[in-house]
C-alpha cells in the first residue's frame, strides 16, 4: 500500500487479483485507520494513516488458511475466508474498536467471497467454487 499527497488530499491505493486499481480518499476516514486482508494471510492488519511502514495493531484469525472479503457494519468488521481445517467458508466478526473477533460463523460449502451490508441492519454473504 502506497500513501501519497495528491492536491493535498490524501490517497491510498490498492489492488486486487483480477488486476483492477482503486484510490480511496482516505481524508474521510473516521478513526484514520486502513484494515487490510490478504488472500494468502490469516490476519487482519490495522493501519495508522499517518505512519505505514507499518501495521501498528493485527489480527491473527483461528483456523483461518485466506480472507477473500471485508466490509465495515457499525462498529464491526465482517471478513469472508475460509477455514484450515473443514476447507469451508467462514466469517469472522470482529469489534472495530477493541481489534478481538467476536464471532466466527460456518456455514457457506466454498469460501466466502462477498460480503454486503444491506441497509447497515444486514450482512449478506456470497460463496464461490474454487
């Protein structure tokens, strides 16, 4: 992840596997912090804005082999992955503000590769064939 002073506005960039690029101004984030996931990690990092060389807090999630997904709801962040042990899909709950998981939940036959909030009330999930 790449941090740069653009017009005095402060932009993050990131890039997924299928090779799309996206800038995210990062101006209008709350708590100035950048979560990440990685396909081949079993961590959640946490990001200062301000200094990232590197992560200041992580995550490490149990029986975790990837994470595919993250979406923000309230004060939780749900990531999509999958587990070690049954090759299944998991999520993982996690509380924003304390960085502990609350929940994991089983459930998909695949990983979990999409996560969307609808009306900030519901977490719907998606899973897909490898």
């Amino acid at each position: 992840m790449q941090v740069v002073n653009k017009i005095s506005q402060k932009v993050a960039y990131s890039c997924s596997a299928e090779g799309s690029v996206m800038a995210w101004d990062i101006a209008t984030l709350q708590r100035e912090e950048l979560w990440s996931v990685c396909v081949d990690s079993v961590e959640v990092c946490i990001w200062h804005i301000k200094d990232t060389s590197r992560p200041f807090h992580r995550v490490t999630l149990p029986d975790c082999i990837g994470c595919y997904c993250m979406i923000k709801v309230k004060q939780q962040v749900w990531v999509g992955g999958v587990g070690s042990s049954s090759t299944k899909g998991k999520i993982y709950i996690l509380d924003a503000e304390r960085y502990q998981i609350l929940k994991e939940l089983y459930g998909h036959g695949d990983k979990v590769t999409a996560l969307c909030s609808a009306e900030d009330r519901y977490v719907l999930s998606g899973a897909g064939e490898t």
